[in-house]
C-alpha cells in the first residue's frame, strides 16, 4: 500500500511540475508575437 501511495503523490508531484512548465511555456509563448515586428522594422532599414 505504501509503493502506492508513494506512486500516487510522485504522480501528483509530476503532473503539477507538468502544469507548471505548461503555464511558463504558455507565459513565453503568448508574448512572442510581440518583438515579432521588430525584424520587420529592421528590414525596412536594412531595404533602405
């Protein structure tokens, strides 16, 4: 009973570091289109 319950708080443990990391992916992911139009900027001076 105990291997179980060790193996039921380990897979609470990973699922929350899994949430975790997919709340951190989603806060880098989500800003991203931001600096996007700053190449664009750049290129413009770069045609120019």
């Amino acid at each position: 009973m105990s291997v179980i319950s060790r193996a039921k708080t380990w897979a609470g443990e990973a699922s929350a570091r899994l949430a975790e990391a997919l709340a951190a992916l989603a806060d880098t992911v989500a800003p991203a289109p931001q600096p996007k139009p700053v190449p664009v900027r750049v290129r413009n001076e770069r045609r120019r």
